[in-house]
C-alpha cells in the first residue's frame, strides 16, 4: 500500500493551520468519554540525519515512538471497545464527524473548545476575504464601489499577520510570534479592527462576483456563512456556537484518540490529517481496527487537488479509498462510506456545474440521484473483494440533526458485524 509521504506540502490559501492538540479536551471527564493527543513523530525537522550526533537523536526519537506505540496498544488491549479509525483526503469532514460525537455523546459537548474556536472563527473569516479579494486583483474582476480600493489594501497588509498566526499551536505561545500576537484579545481587537472592511468588500459586488465564479481559489465551503455574520463575531463578547464551531475549519496535524460511550459500547475512534504529507503517520494505527469510517467530499468533484493539481479531488478519493479498502490488515474490517457534503454537493449541480465535465465516462443526467448512484458505484467499484460489504451514507456532516440519525445507524452495523466476527452471532 502508497502510504508514503509526499513532498511540497503546499500555502493553502484557504486554512488554518493550527495544531488542533486535544490533549487538554476537559469535555472527556467521564470515564468513557475522553480525547488524547497520540503521540507522533516529530514533524518539524525535514531531510535524514546527517552525522552522528543527529543520527542518535533521530533513534532515541524513533525508540520513544515506538515505546509509547506498544504501550497504547497494551492500553487499548486492556481497556477493549471497538476500534474505528475515521480516514480521508484532508477538508471531507473528518473532525467535523468528530465534533457531531462530541455534541451528540460528550459529556460537555464542544464547550471546552469554544475559546480556542473564538480565534479560528476569526482567523477563518479573515483567510476567507483575504482569499477573496486575491482573486478578484487575479482575476481583474472590478469593484463595484472604487472607495472599497482602501480596503483592499487594508486586507492586503493582513498577510504577514495571517502568515504568523498559521505557524501557532494552540495553547502553546510561540516564542518567534511578538506577545501582542498570541494574546487573544489582541486578536479578538485585530478583528474587530478588520471587520468594516470586510463587510464593506463582501457586500461589494466584485467580491459576490468572484465569490461565484472563482471556484479554482479553493475558498473554505464555510466563507460565507462567516462573512454574512462579522457583527456577530467580531462583538467583544462573541462566543462561538455548535454551529460556528461546526463550520470552523482548522487542518488536522496529529493523530487523536477519543473515547465515546456510544448505546453502552464502548469507541476508541482516532481522528487523522488527511494531507498527504500527513498519511504516513496513519499506518501505526492500522493493527486490530474494527471499523472504519471513510470521508469522501462528494462536492470536490470539480475541484483540483491541493496537493497536487493535476488530480481531479473525487479521483484522488477514488484512489485512497482503494488502497484502504484493499489493505491486507482491513480484511476483517466494516468498511463504512461518507459521501460527504452533499449539501454544496447539490448546490454545485443546480448551480450548472457538469459531473461528465470531469467524469467523462459519466453518460447520465446531471440529476442528484443519478449521479450520486454513479459516484456510489465508482467507489464500491475500487473493492477487490466482492464479498466486501461497503455502508454506504450520504451525509451532510454540519447537520447535526442528521448526524444524530447516521451515527446510530453507524452503531448498530459496527455492533452487528462485530458480534459476527466474535462469533457470538
Ligand atoms: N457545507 C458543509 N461543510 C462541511 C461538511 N462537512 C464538513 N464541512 C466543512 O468542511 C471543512 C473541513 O472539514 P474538516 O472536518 O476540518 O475536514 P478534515 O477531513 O478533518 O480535514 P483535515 O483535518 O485537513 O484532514 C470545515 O469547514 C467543515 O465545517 C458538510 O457536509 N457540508
Ligand atoms: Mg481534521
């Protein structure tokens, strides 16, 4: 199986890239319910060691890894529960899913994480119009009031400050950031300083226009639901809600694991980076998986790859997806399929963009059951084994009301299938 790290780990214009550490996740007091950061190998030295010295370091960095490895695994033995590993490319939902069983089984829901989320929400509305208002100077599309032309600038000088905010951790100041950078409330009043210009561009027809139109700028899927709500986040007193925090984006770096009482059984489900660079960290989590849970964004179907433009997003799904289903260590796997997103999904169909355009073996009406039909298949397709049972959900993972009737849905196969393979059904 490829699951090797690819280089050129791109900008992404449209993230944050914060370490979301949840080693500190406080709404997993109860026995059952609790979240860990799991330990990783270090991400920050790139290339191979080169003498000695380094040589030792990089071995006793290895031998940790692979002693706190064994002694989760001795961990997880001890404590049993079903395994599910929650994998995908990067931006198909995975965390969201993770949020939705927070708010649905956490004790405390996402409440110990809405402070953290006050400064995403904020740096993800900036990045959102930042993005915005570089297509529109790429793409010389002209604003619909010429004074909004300060404001361009104003958002343009953001930049360096963006650039300083994505190499944070959160919770952990960054001794190469100034103070007044990782101090919250110099964010909260950055923002609030931000926030006439970015209505006043938003509500500029140029940036509607480019909003639009401009779909190779990879623009967050939750852009506008922030830029149509800047009063509300940009107020002192802003707390983010389920909601916000469901919207929130933040690119997954380490792998976590977290405890859920799901109908008196007990999950030990691990979130993951879907980046590719991020895979190769996957694979230590592979041995005695139950179930896994695997995201794809049906709406990037005519979106390019950020880690590789030339790939069609839907395509390197399609490949993933293969190399998962067919691994040797998931024979005994239940293989559970989120095709996800299906409300921007739509949204793109009835917007007139072309499943065959990108898809051209796709001969059927551009109708969302026909070509969600399609795209089921392409994916069931990838098995080698057509014993392989696939569970296959369309899901709109910000939707709470929906997750709720997916997750038990969810349950209830993995719990069949597992009394199955135990023998005891
Ligand atoms: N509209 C809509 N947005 C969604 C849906 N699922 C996830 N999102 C949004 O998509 C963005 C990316 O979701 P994440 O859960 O962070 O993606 P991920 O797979 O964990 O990405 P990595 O951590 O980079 O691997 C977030 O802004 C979510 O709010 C959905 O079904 N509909
Ligand atoms: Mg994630």
């Amino acid at each position: 199986m490829e699951l090797r790290p690819v280089s050129g780990d791109r900008f992404s214009s449209s993230d944050v890239d914060l370490r979301y550490d949840m080693a500190d996740d406080s709404s997993t007091g109860s026995r059952n319910n609790r979240s860990s950061s799991v330990s990783l190998p270090p991400m920050v030295s790139g290339g191979y060691p080169n003498n000695r010295a380094d040589q030792k370091k990089a071995k006793a960095i290895s031998d940790a890894i692979d002693r706190s490895l064994k002694a989760d695994k001795e961990r997880q033995q001890k404590e049993g529960g079903i395994k599910l590993l929650i994998l995908g490319p990067s931006e198909t939902g995975k965390t969201t899913v993770l949020k939705q069983l927070k708010l649905l089984y956490g004790r405390k829901g996402l409440d110990s994480e809405r402070q953290t989320y006050c400064r995403i929400v904020h740096l993800n509305a900036m990045r959102a119009i930042q993005t915005l208002c570089y297509g529109l100077e790429e793409a010389d599309i002209p604003l619909e009031h010429p004074e909004n032309e300060v404001h361009l600038e104003t958002i343009g000088r953001l930049e360096t400050t963006l650039k300083r905010f994505s190499v944070t951790s959160v919770g952990f100041a960054n001794p190469a950031i100034p103070r007044k950078i990782t101090d919250a409330k110099a964010e909260t009043d950055l923002f609030a300083e931000m926030a006439p210009a970015i209505k006043a561009l938003w509500a500029d027809s140029g940036i509607q226009h480019t909003f639009k139109t401009c779909t190779q700028l990879n623009i967050q899927d939750s852009a506008n639901y922030f830029l149509d709500d800047v009063d509300r986040i940009a107020d002192p007193e802003y707390v983010p809600t389920d909601d916000d925090i469901l919207q929130a984006r933040v690119r997954t770096l380490a792998v976590s694991e977290h405890l859920f009482n799901i109908d008196n059984v007990t999950y030990r489900i691990y979130d993951v980076g879907g980046q590719r660079s991020l895979r190769k960290y996957w694979a230590p989590y592979f041995d005695d998986v139950n179930a896994i849970i695997f995201m794809v964004a049906l709406s990037a179907f005519d979106q390019p790859c950020e880690d590789d433009p030339r790939l069609n997003r839907l395509q390197e799904c399609l490949i993933l997806f293969n190399q998962i289903a067919n691994h040797k260590l998931f024979e005994l796997t239940s293989m559970i399929l989120f095709l996800n997103k299906i409300d921007i999904f739509q949204r793109k169909l009835l917007a007139g963009s072309m499943v065959n355009e990108h898809f051209p073996e796709y001969k059927g009406p551009n109708d969302y059951y026909s070509t969600t039909v399609f795209f089921q298949y392409r994916f069931i397709q990838q098995c080698k084994d057509l014993q392989k049972q696939v569970y296959t959900h369309f899901t709109h993972a910000t939707d709470t009301n929906q997750m709720r009737v997916i997750v038990v849905a969810v349950n209830a196969i993995v719990q069949r299938l597992n009394l199955r393979s135990s023998g005891l059904l």
